[in-house]
C-alpha cells in the first residue's frame, strides 16, 4: 500500500502556480509558435498568458505565419471561415503544423479581407468590420460596412438592423467587396492607429476609421484601381496596376495625397506588384502572371525588385527615381497584397539570405461524383521562393505545394495572407475595470471629464460595476447642464401587419456632414418592450405599455417613475391599447422630476377637445381638467404656466390653482390668429416664447428648398390688461431651434459650435405604399421614411440627414420621432 501511495500521480497543469508557469514561460518563449502551444496546454494556461505579462518581454523579431482560408468539404455550399494559421516549413524535412486557434473557430461567417502588424482584418456576414490578433485573441469591432456608402455595397433590405450581405456577396464574391486593407500601425502599442479601406467599386475613394473610435470617414480622390498599399514612415502609400504611386497622410484628419505616376523599365510580362517596408526603404517588386499548375520551377527572371529613391518628407517632389535592388543583403521577403514583410536571416537562418517568398493561387476543374456534367472550381496554391541575383535572371522554386500536403483545397478560392505574430498586447496587463473602488473612479471622471451625455453612456458601458458606480453616486463636480439633443426614432418593426411596439434607438444627430451617426446601446431601451413614447419633456420620455400603463423613463440615468395606467381614468378604461396608442396626441411635464417632486404632467387626448388630463409628482390619480374647445397642436411649460396652441393659432395658457391640479385657470388669447398653416410650434428659447409657422409642404426626395420655410414670432404676454404683443422675428442671434410637438428645444450655438447658428432644425415624416410578396400573396404595406432639415432663417432650408438612406433606414415606422435633452440630474443627486 506504501508503495503505491508513492507512486507519481499525473501532473495538473491547470493548478500550477503562476510563479513556476512565469519562470518556465521566461526560458521558453522565444516564439509566437512556443506562446501558441503554451496557450493550448489547457484553459488555466490560457487565461494567465492573457491576463498578465511574462517575467521578460518577448522578443519583437517574430516569423511570419501563413494563413490559408477555410478548407470547405462540400464546396457547394461554402460556409466562410478566417482559416488557418501555421508556420511555413522552411526546412523540407518538416510538416507544417497547423495552430488550433480557438479564436479562429469563432469566426463562423467571417472572411479575411487583410493582415496587417499581426491582426486580421475580417469582415462579417452582416457586414461588421473587426480586427482579430490571432496569437493573443484580442479583439476590436469596429463600425459596419453598413455605415458607409451603399451604393458600392449590396445588402439585404430585410435583414435590418444586422444588414447582411447580399447572398451573391458571400464565400467566393464577398472577399473582392473590400479590395485592400492595412492598419498603420499595431493597435497594442498605439491607440490612434488608422485603419485604411478601398472598396472594389469605389474606385474614386477610400475609407478611414481611426482608433479613436467614431465613424468611417470617406475621402474622394481621383480614380484608383488599388493593387497594393501599405504603412511606411506614418504615410500610407499605394500603387495601382498602372505603376502609379499614390502617399496618404490622414494623421490631421485631413486628405493630404499627391498622385505621382511613374513608368518603372522592364522586360517582364504583366503581372502583380508589392510594395514592402523593409527597414524604413520602400521596395515595389514586381512579377509576372505566367504560373501554371504543377509548374515547381519559374522562368528566369520572374521577379524584380526596386527601390523608391525619396524621402517621404519630400513626397511633394516630381523627381523620383526608382533602382532595381540587384541583392537585398541579409533579408528575405514575404510578397502578400497589404502584408507584405521583411525578415532578417540572422533572427532567423533557416531562412534564404536575399531571397523573396511569395504564394500564388490557381484553380482546375473537377467532375461533380453522381451529377453528369456538372464542375466545380478546385483552387489550389504553392508557396515559391525566388533568390534576388546580381544579374536579375534567378529561377523560383516551389517549397510548398498545398496540393500535395494534408492541407490540400485549403485556398479554395480565397487569397491567403502572411501574418507577422505580435504579442504586444499580452505584455499589458489588463486592468480589472469591474472592481475599481468609487474614489478611484471618481477621480478618473474628474479629470476625463464627462460633460455630455455621450461620454456619460460611454462610461455606463464599460461594465456593470461602472454602471452601478455612476448610477447610485454622485461625481466630485456637477455634470455639464446644457445638452445637445438626441433624435429618438421608433422601433423598426420587420412584420408591419403585426407591429411590436419599442422604444426606439436613440443617437445623436451628425451635424457634422463627415460623421456617421451613432446609435448608443441602453439596456433601459431595450427593456421597453410592448411600449411606445408619447411624449419627451426635460430629458424623460413619456411611455405608455400594452396595459395602458403610465411611466417616465430617463434614458441616460436609467431612472423610470411609474404613474396612474391610463384605464384609472373613467373615459378610457374600456377602450382596447390599439385605440389608446393612438388617442395620446400630446403629453408634456413642467419640469424635471430629478430636480421637481411637484413636477405635473399634462396629457391631451385625440377626440377630447373640451378637456385635458393632469397628474401631479405628489401621487394621486389622473385628474380630469373641462375647457372650452381647443382643439391642440403643440404645447410646452413657460414661466410657471402650459402654453398650448391650436389649429387655428389660437393661443391658451393653462396655469393650475393648487398642488394638486384640482382647479384649473385656463385663458384663450385671439391675437396671434393666422391664416391656416401646414405645421404649428412652441419653442421656450432662453426665457423668450417663440411661435414657429410653416406653411408650404415638403415633398418625398425633396433635400433643397430655397426661401424661406418658417414664419417665427415672439409672444409678450401682458398679465394686468390681459392682451399679449407680437414681434415677429428675422433673427435669432446665437441660438439654434430643434423643433417637434411637444420637445422643442433652443440651444446656444456658443457651447456647440458645430450647430449652425440662426437656424432651425425640424424633422419631417413621408409614407409609400410599397407592393410586398410573402408566402406568394401579394399585399400593400405603408412604408415610413423621415430626414432631418435646416433651415436658415430668412434663408433657405437644406436636408442634413436622410434616414432613408442610412443605415437606419425604415425606423420611423409610422410613429413619430422625439428630440430628447439628455438629463443627468439624478446622477449628481
């Protein structure tokens, strides 16, 4: 028995103390193939060589992988997949290995569409835009193709909101979408990496997302038909199938590019061209097309090299001279569009000195087993080697067959791509944001700063100890007061015949014509279902659910009041909620309930045009107010009083007699009556009552209208005698109007000058009937399309925003839209 108690029990990797494992991983990790496999040994392995650094960095040298698409069994119905990562077995007597990535089995709908400083650039099914570290599993997801450009793009119209790829698109169409991609640099170390992308069709312009974060941003220049582009000296530079030289600089945000064309002498066939950054000197090699199947030896003189002859400060200059590279000393290059690398043989000896690796893809028919007459594609490839000789006429050998090894049918299709391992990420330790103290974070919100709305959501999604952090404190300093509205579109519904009613999404409107608007992620929306706004006033929306019940949700704090249901009230407790919906034509509060336990709200009914229905924040029940008839078109809180509007411009203050809401002072003022107008609004501008008027219809497709569109005017109300004054006005200084029913808002151009001061910016909602065929039944259904417009006073108003064509299209969905002024009140409470 004493024996066996002694005998050796099998080794438990996954308890080993991180003390040993840092010890063994500092004498043995000199490589990113050795960090792989130390990852593999098992899960604990895993999470410690992410989760913290090793006792000495790794070194930055590192071999380039080979990645190779997803192999298809059934290439019939191809699934995309990122592919597989392994090693290129440069010493004959070894067989590739291939790297069993978890992260790359993830990848399910993915293709790879670029490799640059160690990450993959994949693109989605539904059109999302990542980047993926393959060694480390890091990842970044970036803003949709969906956000750019459509008219280069094709999607399903009906996959809203995901926007999936058109089916042509996808497996073998969908990797030419997006033609070239190439990072500036390596995410780990620099955080304002830019991100460069030219779309197949867009020949005329590129893309850019910087690691900032923010949209794509689009940059037109003149035509280009991209065949390589890479990142050199905090340039990127790109050459076309004509031999043009091309130089970006987007650091200052701003499209600065010269076109440089130049004819490079040489005696080789049409074919491929690389650009390579081989320590700071731009090389451009050059090859030639003429490869057949099994041919495992290439004419003399297949690849050229030369060297661009400029500093790329001096990129402005006409003079540039290019040289061929007889010998490129001790490096070796890895040619791949967008990928391309220089090695030194001295990190690496099994490697070729002056040599020049490059892979080359071709495709056979084949027989279809069982299906007479039918063939398929079979794509395969091989990895040659070149040696740069002084006379410029070395042969290329094959050193890598796929056809002939365990990874045959590999390609199938898909261009492979090298892939420089970088491990910087892993050397940074990951901060564990979840179990940061409050004193901490507040310190960290004070000096960062969150004076918007936006940057206050930002901080709620870092994660759920920050939300709670931020939601049960208050920061060391108030937030900012003065907000810059969101735009609230309704739920998009797919089944318009069996509508699920939502909240919506709300994002801030891109004034800025170069930013794609951004819809932020609150989980209080998403919570809203069966529910449908009526109202917005003082940054609270006023929902009303499927049990007619009554509640004010506060969209950024995440605070909600829950009020007396609608069927408390005795002319709407047998009415069904398909009815009720729609019976809410107005619903408004006087003030903040953060700021206001007195706050009312006010409600007007369609139908009820003698009445109105008033709650008080002291609880109690809905209280039902008489009036003369007033038949309601808009209507806000001014200077302690509701001030109402109707069809005919009519105006009438509503001023309650005590806290309750019980007794009600209601007066009619006549003086404002104009003749009939399309749309009608209240504005309280700094103190001051504006009346906006518009009077001309806007059409479908209508984005310019010239003259001027709103008719404004100034209220002065005289108590004693009982008589208001109108002022009309031309002019309104600083400020900039968000007008809609029931949330107008004026704003200081002051604090954001990315507004347009002087102006109005007003919402307008159009509806098709479109022909819809499902399950062979042809039917009618009313689409809802909406734009934002400005219009400069006594000038001429312009669409600033199109939902139609957005990737937001379809949202409005009949359901009318809401400005919401972000309140942050019961934050600092």
């Amino acid at each position: 028995m004493a024996d066996q108690d002694l005998a050796p029990q099998p080794s438990s990797w996954a308890t080993l103390p991180w003390e040993i494992l840092s010890l063994i991983i500092s004498h043995a990790t000199d490589s990113a193939a050795e960090y792989v496999s130390y990852r593999r040994i098992c899960r604990g392995w895993g999470r410690s060589l992410t989760d913290y650094s090793p006792i000495r960095p790794l070194p930055s040298p590192q071999l380039p992988f080979l990645l190779l698409p997803h192999h298809d069994r059934d290439p019939r119905q191809p699934t995309p997949h990122i592919g597989n990562v392994f090693p290129l077995p440069f010493n004959p007597s070894r067989v590739p290995r291939s790297y069993d990535l978890p992260q790359l089995k993830d990848t399910e709908g993915c293709i790879c569409v670029g490799s640059s400083h160690g990450w993959l650039i994949a693109l989605g099914q539904d059109s999302s835009v990542s980047i993926l570290n393959p060694v480390t599993a890091d990842s970044l997801l970036l803003h949709p193709l969906s956000s750019i450009d459509q008219q280069n793009l094709s999607f399903h119209h009906n996959s809203f909101p995901e926007y999936h790829l058109m089916r042509r698109n996808i497996w073998h169409s969908q990797s030419s979408i997006v033609r070239r991609a190439v990072l500036s640099s390596d995410p780990a170390e620099d955080s304002n990496f830019t991100l460069l992308l030219f779309i197949s069709d867009g020949i005329n312009c590129c893309y850019t997302w910087s690691g900032r974060a923010g949209p794509w941003i689009k940059h037109v220049h003149s035509k280009l038909l991209v065949e390589d582009v890479i990142s050199i000296k905090g340039f990127f530079v790109a050459i076309d199938r004509w031999n043009q030289l091309v130089f970006f600089d987007f650091r200052n945000r701003n499209t600065g590019l010269v076109l440089t064309p130049f004819t490079i002498k040489h005696d080789l066939p049409s074919g491929d061209v690389f650009l390579v950054n081989s320590d700071g000197r731009l090389l451009i090699v050059l090859t030639s097309h003429f490869l057949y199947p099994s041919q495992r030896v290439l004419p003399r003189g297949f690849i050229k090299v030369f060297q661009f002859q400029a500093n790329p400060i001096e990129f402005h200059s006409r003079e540039l001279k290019c040289m061929q590279v007889m010998e490129h000393t001790d490096h070796a290059l890895f040619l791949g569009h967008g990928c391309s690398v220089s090695v030194s043989v001295r990190h690496f000896p099994q490697l070729t000195r002056n040599a020049v690796y490059f892979t080359h893809a071709y495709c056979r028919s084949e027989l279809v087993e069982g299906e007479e007459g039918r063939v398929l594609p079979l794509y395969q490839g091989a990895v040659y080697r070149n040696i740069i000789s002084a006379d410029g006429m070395s042969e290329s050998i094959e050193v890598f067959d796929v056809e002939n090894s365990q990874y045959a049918g590999l390609w199938n299709g898909q261009r492979p791509f090298w892939v420089t391992p970088s491990l910087n990420r892993y050397a940074q330790k990951t901060a564990p944001w979840h179990s940061l103290c409050w004193e901490i974070l507040s310190d960290i919100i004070l000096k960062s700063g969150t004076e918007t709305a936006a940057k206050y959501v930002s901080y709620r999604k870092t994660c759920r100890g920050w939300r709670l952090a931020l939601t049960n404190n208050s920061p060391l300093r108030p937030l900012h007061s003065t907000q810059l509205p969101f735009l609230l579109l309704p739920h998009h519904n797919r089944d318009s015949q069996q509508p699920t009613p939502n909240i919506g999404n709300v994002f801030p409107l891109p004034f800025n014509p170069s930013q794609v608007p951004r819809s932020y992620d609150l989980p209080q929306l998403m919570n809203t279902q069966g529910c449908i706004c009526v109202g917005s006033s003082h940054g609270w929306l006023i929902t009303l659910g499927r049990d007619s019940s009554v509640s004010l949700l506060n969209p950024v704090t995440a605070d909600s009041l829950p009020l007396h249901p609608l069927s408390s009230i005795v002319d709407l407790e047998n009415i069904s909620w398909q009815y009720l919906s729609s019976m809410v034509r107005h619903a408004v509060l006087s003030s903040d309930p953060a700021e206001d336990d007195h706050f009312s709200v006010l409600l007007f009914i369609s139908g009820a045009t003698k009445c109105c229905y008033t709650w008080s924040g002291r609880g109690g029940p809905w209280i039902k107010c008489l009036h003369p008839e007033f038949l309601v078109e808009d209507v806000i809180f001014f200077n302690g009083m509701f001030v109402a509007v109707d069809t005919c411009n009519k105006l009438a203050f509503l001023k309650f007699t005590d806290q309750l809401n019980t007794g009600l002072d209601f007066r009619l003022y006549t003086e404002f009556q104009k003749p009939p107008v399309q749309h009608i609004y209240l504005v309280n501008s700094h103190d001051r009552l504006l009346v906006l008027s518009t009077v001309d219809p806007i059409w479908p497709g209508q984005s310019h209208i010239r003259g001027s569109f709103f008719s404004i005017s100034a209220i002065h109300v005289n108590e004693k005698v009982g008589r208001i004054s109108v002022e009309e006005v031309v002019d309104l200084g600083d400020n900039a109007l968000f007008v809609s029913s029931g949330c107008s808002v004026s704003v200081s151009v002051r604090t954001f000058p990315l507004l347009t001061r002087n102006a109005v910016y007003f919402m307008h909602v159009f509806s098709d009937l479109i022909i819809s065929e499902e399950g062979g039944v042809v039917k009618l259904v009313t689409l809802y399309q909406g734009a934002v417009y400005r219009n400069v006073v006594s000038a001429e108003t312009i669409k600033v925003f199109d939902v139609e064509n957005s990737q937001y299209a379809g949202l409005w969905n009949g359901r009318r839209p809401f400005w919401v002024t972000p309140s942050l009140n019961r934050y600092v409470l």
